[in-house]
C-alpha cells in the first residue's frame, strides 16, 4: 500500500470520528479498531506519534508566547 495513500486514510480516520468536534469523545470500539489498525501498519503508528508529537510542540509553544505577550502588555500598562 502506497505510504502516502496510507497517511491520508489514517487521518481520514481521525477526522470521521471526530467530524470537526476538537474534543469529541471516542467510543472504546471506534479506539479499539484505530489500535488496531496502527498494530498492523507500525509506519502510520511512527506518523501519528510525530503529528501528535509536533501537534503538542506547537500548542506548548503558542501557549508559551501568549504569556510571554500578557505580561508584556502588562509590563506597558503598569
């Protein structure tokens, strides 16, 4: 199976069961067979980890600078 085809069908994945809803709740079925689909496809496993991963990254990071931001502008109005 092609490796992009493989991406693409993972997130088509994710996205089916979260339809646009940030923090949907899975069903433990709908979990169950995502598992096991990544326990027979280890390179979407390795995808999914570093999306999840640089995912985290960016929103640490976005976190970081709006307090880095609030106490400047705090800094300028005192």
């Amino acid at each position: 199976m092609n490796v992009h085809f493989r991406h693409y069908f993972l997130f088509f994945l994710l996205r089916q069961n979260y339809q646009g809803k940030i923090a949907a709740p899975m069903e433990d079925q709908e979990i169950e067979v995502l598992f096991e689909y990544l326990k027979r496809e280890p390179e979407m496993y390795r995808i999914l980890q570093r999306f999840v991963s640089r995912t985290v990254q960016a929103l640490q990071l976005a976190m970081l600078e709006y307090r880095w931001n609030a106490a400047a502008a705090a800094a300028i109005l005192w």
